[in-house]
C-alpha cells in the first residue's frame, strides 16, 4: 500500500503531520517526532517579540478515564524567528523528506512583520507557509489571531501582502478559525486574494467551567481565567463540518486539524478532500508514537476496501454532505429489534417515552416496537447499550 500524500505539489510520506502546537514548540522536539515517523511538522507559530507562557495553563473534561476536551492558554512560540531559522534549516539538512511548515502572526497593520517572517522561513527551507489568522486566546485582544480571521477584508489583505512579494515562491496557507459565521465566505475572500490552500480549524473559543468544591474556574490563574481554545475529540465534527465546506467551496486543498485522535478520525477527513490532517491534542496526552498506531490504522482501512494507495478515497466523499433541501424525503427508516441481544433493559423504552414517539414497549423482557407509532428517528438505536436496534 502507497502511503504518500500530494498536497500543493508537496509530497508528504504519509498523511500525519504535527499541528502548530506545544508538540512543535522546539526543534528537538520536532526531531523526535520526525524519528517516530510523522511525515511533517509546522513550527510553533513565530511572532516578532517571543512570549512568556502563563502557568497552569491547561484544563480538560474527562469522560470516565478519558480526556474529551482539553482548554489551553498557551500563546505562541518562545523562540525568537531567527532561532528558529536556524532550527528549520538543521531540521532540513537532517530530514531531508520531511516536510517542515513555517508558521507566522503579526499586526495586521504591518506587512513588513508578515513578510520578513514568510522570507525568513522560506530561505531557512520551509516547503510551505501557514499564516496563523486563527488563535482563539490572548491575540485577538490585541487584534491578531483569531480577530484576523474572523474578518475577511483583514485577512485577504495579508494573504495579498505575502502572495504579492515577488520573494515568497512557497504555498502560503491560512489557519483559519471555525469561530465564524460562514467559513466558507472567508475561503472564498482568501482564494480570491491568491491563498493556496487551508488549514481548518484551530482550536475553539471556549470556557471550561468552576471547581464546585472551591468555586474557583478552569483553569485556575490566580484565582481568575479567560477565554481558552478547546481541543480534543469534542471539537471533531465542527472540524468536519469547516473542512467540508471548505473543500467544497472554494475547493482550495485543505489541510485537516482538530479532534482527530487516531487513523480512523483523519481518514473521515480524507474522505471529504483534505489529504494532510494535522494533530496536536492527542499527542500530548499520548506521545509521538501514537503515529504508529495510525499508520496501522490507515492500512487496516484501505484493507477493508481494497484501495491500494491515498488517492484511492482522498476526496471521494467530498460533496456527502449537502443543503438540508436537497436531502432525500423518501429514504425509510424502520428499526428492528434482535432478540438475541436484547436484555430488556428499557432503556430504549425510556427515551423513545420522553424523547420520542412513545412508540416502544417491554413484552416478556424484550423490546416490541409499534409501527404506526414509530417515525424512524433512530434515536432507540443509538441509545441501546447492547445494539440490539439497527
């Protein structure tokens, strides 16, 4: 099977590259993950004076064990550019094969910050530029990141700035926030001022909540907190949902970001047209070597349907989600219940009771639906603990 991916001519090993994040805050790090076998990686993003990170930072939502929701405060890189010039082109000169992704914010009043940035990535050897229009915590008060992003006159004019600069030869891709009214619109102001391609999205504007205990939020800064951007598995479908439109409309090449957490979640993203899905989340809870598993993953999935290589399915859901008036009225829904593996339990009773059509009931420990009641809405099957309603 043929891993490799195209994406605005660039060819990556494989699909997984590690997202503008803490995971790519340090060339050593980035040097590690190019050793576990992730095909690329975009830089912490660059900002002409290095921040100084708040501490306890961090927050999640646990789901029994596991961590659905993870909040952070981090701003972006501590590194000043021209150390980071310096790391990109060691980390070329080492991985060779690797793609390495330049990642940048600056005003929005100064194009001389955004291009000097784009041409010092570019000239240390990044293959590509992504313009962070995006960050949803910290720059927007200062009227970057996502303040960028959620304005397409601001962000159309920088994406002209660095397109127009007869230096910058490499693709430039805006990071774009799903924190919009219609992303696709602000694709579509950005196609139209020469941007290559997308990444979609960062993380969401969020707040995590009180300890209930001591009153205090999450997370807990000197007894205050502010607005954070939420990742993890729960942001996925709004991934989804930006990426669709975007590959949709304009139709740029996509690079996919937010809640993938193994193989299966990155493929849904390929489906839909984006060949490079990009994670963070989940390689801070688990480690770079969760690459590994994905690959498997990935391998396991084209098994199931013989593709023999990425372009098999890139893209071949792309246009499966649709207006909701142009969904089909005639498709029938109609549940049955497997007497094997019903227990009785009545759970499907309850919520089809008080969330439904009341159209289940318990005869003899078994589950017995009413046809004429039923109106298909599949809410029984998702319910059942033991799928025994399909």
């Amino acid at each position: 099977m043929h891993h490799a991916v195209s994406y605005c001519g660039i060819t990556f090993e494989n699909p997984f590259v590690l997202a503008s994040a803490p995971p790519t805050a340090g060339p050593d790090m980035i040097r590690r993950a190019f050793e576990a076998g992730w095909s690329g990686a975009v830089i912490k993003t660059l900002i002409p004076e290095p921040v100084n990170n708040l501490q306890n930072r961090f927050a999640v939502i646990r789901h029994g064990n596991r961590i659905t929701g993870f909040e952070n405060l981090e701003l972006l890189s501590e590194i000043t550019p021209e150390a980071w010039y310096a790391a990109i082109a060691d980390l070329k000169r080492e991985f060779p094969t690797k793609v390495l992704i330049g990642s940048i914010m600056g005003d929005a009043r100064s194009p001389d910050q955004w291009i000097s940035m784009a041409r010092g990535c570019q000239e240390a050897g990044a293959e590509m530029l992504e313009l962070n229009f995006s960050c949803p915590h910290g720059y927007p008060e200062r009227g970057k990141g996502a303040a960028i992003g959620q304005n397409p006159e601001y962000a159309a004019q920088i994406t002209r700035w660095v397109k127009e600069c007869p230096d910058i030869r490499i693709p430039v891709i805006p990071k774009l926030t799903a924190a919009v009214a219609d992303i696709r619109h602000i694709g579509e102001e950005l196609a139209a001022a020469g941007a290559d391609g997308f990444c979609a999205i960062n993380t969401v504007p969020s707040f995590f909540g009180f300890d209930l205990k001591t009153l205090r939020p999450r997370p807990d800064i000197g007894g205050f907190t502010s607005y954070g951007g939420y990742s993890g598995p729960g942001i996925k479908p709004l991934a989804l949902r930006a990426v669709s439109e975007l590959c949709q409309s304009p139709g740029l090449p996509v690079m996919a970001s937010g809640g993938i957490a193994n193989g299966f979640d990155a493929i849904e993203f390929m489906l839909l047209g984006a060949p490079v899905v990009q994670v963070c989340t989940e390689v801070m809870l688990k480690g770079y070597g969760i690459v590994e598993k994905m690959m498997a993953e990935l391998e396991e999935f084209m098994g199931w349907h013989g593709f023999r290589c990425t372009d098999d399915f890139i893209g071949l859901r792309r246009n499966a989600a649709t207006g909701f008036g142009k969904l089909p009225t005639d498709a029938e829904c109609h549940p049955a219940v497997s007497s094997e593996r019903c227990t009785g339990c009545g759970v499907c009773v309850i919520a089809c009771r008080d969330g439904g059509y009341q159209a289940i009931s318990l005869c003899e420990s078994l589950a017995v639906i009413n046809r004429e009641r039923c109106s298909g809405c599949s809410l029984c099957r998702h319910v059942c603990p033991s799928g025994a309603i399909r």
